[in-house]
DNA sequence: GCCCAGGTGGGTA
DNA sequence: TACCCACATGGG
C-alpha cells in the first residue's frame, strides 16, 4: 500500500460532484434495508424492491418482523437472492427484538468497535454492509469499502484492490480524521465517480476529474 | 444470449 | 490464507 495522497482526490471529487448527503434513504432503518438489498446488486433493483416495500408499508422492524416470508420474498424479488434476503432482514429485525427493543438507535448508540462487532455476529452482514450501517444509520466514523472503492483507489495505483476488506478500511481510516460526513462524503463520491467513469465503455479521460491523480491518464483510462 | 451489479456464507485444500 | 460455488433479478 502506498502512503497516499487520499486529500486531493476528495477535493478534486467533491469539487466536481458537489456534496452528495447520502444515503438515499428516508430512515436509519431504511439505510439497513438498503445495505441488505443492494449485496451484489444493482442499485437501479434495490429501488424497485423498496418502492414495492413502502407501498407495502413494511420499511419499518415491526413490519418486517410480522410479515409472512413469502410475502417479503414477493416485496423483495427484483432486488434479487430475495430468498437469502428475506432471511437476512427477518434475522436483523429478529435481533433488534431480542436485544434491542425493536429500537435500531439503541444498536447503534453503542460505541463503533462494539457496534460493529455486534452488526458482523449477525448472519448476512458482513464488513461491508456492516460499515454502511454503522456509517449511513448510525452517524459513526466506520469508513466503507466496496467494490467501486477497489476499483477506483486500485486504478489511481493506491492500494491493492485484491487486499482483505479489513486492511482497506485500515488504509483509509489511519489516514483520514474519523469524521462522519467525511467519510459519508468519500464514500459516496467514490461511488458516483465509479458509476460515471469506472464502467466498461470508459469516457473520455478529458472528462475525468481525477485525471491529473490517475496514471492512466491520455492512454487507457 | 452474455455479462455484470455498492456481498455473504459455506465448503475445500 | 486462498480459492470455489450458490444465491437471482434486470439493464446494457
């Protein structure tokens, strides 16, 4: 890993993008639904499956809680794996019952290390999805790493984009202040960069904003 | 028709 | 640790 230059290429995203405020969501426990059904999938999906969850009036753990599996599984499909997603929602809001009240603010009030140790113990939630919760529902420093972060920070020559997700949050975290909406920023400047320019059918690099940082710059990028 | 998407868990060497 | 596979829909 390279000791590296993570300031410029927040400012030069944000200076182009402009602050972005995610997550896309109406309520903390709507960003959990999010991270659960966006797990190697397409965001465009995951919005057809909430669209149908709020006409359903389900974005809310009582709701999950009570409806049969077949029905959530129906709510759910275009987001896709809907039969381990159903599973993996009813499980999240069954551990909210039993050891929070039902009260996602009292799973996230906990301080970050334990918070995340508790969001990792449960099945269907891993680092990723766990720090999208952490960061996105709970206001906490927990900086994510997705795939578009590998791309991106593999592509600028930054990091090995193969390396363990724990050594990329690392990465990130002992060198950048762990400020909340820093983080919330990178991480969705990341993404909207990535959905923009890290595509298959790559742009013009004259059209990049990080086309002075990028290595590739005027031959493949 | 084929490839891929803001992962995770379970299994094997 | 490092691979492999299943899981499923919808858009390019």
């Amino acid at each position: 890993m390279s000791s590296a230059p993570l300031s410029p290429v927040f400012d030069r995203l944000l200076a182009h993008f402009g602050p972005l405020h995610w997550w896309p969501a109406e309520s903390p426990f709507e960003v959990v639904i999010g991270a659960i059904l966006t797990q190697n999938t397409a965001w465009t999906n995951v919005e057809k499956a909430i669209a149908n969850l709020r006409r359903e009036e389900a974005l809310t753990p009582e709701a999950l809680r009570a409806a049969p599996r077949e029905q959530l599984e129906a709510w759910i499909r275009p987001a896709g794996f809907f039969r381990q997603k159903a599973e993996r929602l009813q499980l999240f809001v069954d551990y909210l019952f039993d050891h929070h009240d039902g009260d996602l603010g009292r799973l996230l009030a906990a301080p970050l290390p334990e918070a995340r140790r508790e969001l990792l113990a449960l099945k269907g939630v891993g680092p990723e999805t766990a720090d999208s919760i952490l960061l996105y529902a709970g206001g906490l420093p927990s900086f994510v790493v997705d795939a578009y972060t590998r791309r991106l920070f593999g592509r600028l020559g930054l990091l090995d984009p193969t390396a363990p997700y724990e050594s990329i949050r690392t990465f990130f975290m002992e060198r950048l202040p762990a400020d909340p909406d820093l983080f919330n920023e990178y991480h969705a400047l990341i993404v909207e960069q990535c959905k923009q320019l890290c595509r298959k059918r790559r742009p013009r690099c004259a059209d990049c904003p990080l086309q002075e940082l990028c290595p590739f710059a005027n031959s493949q990028h």
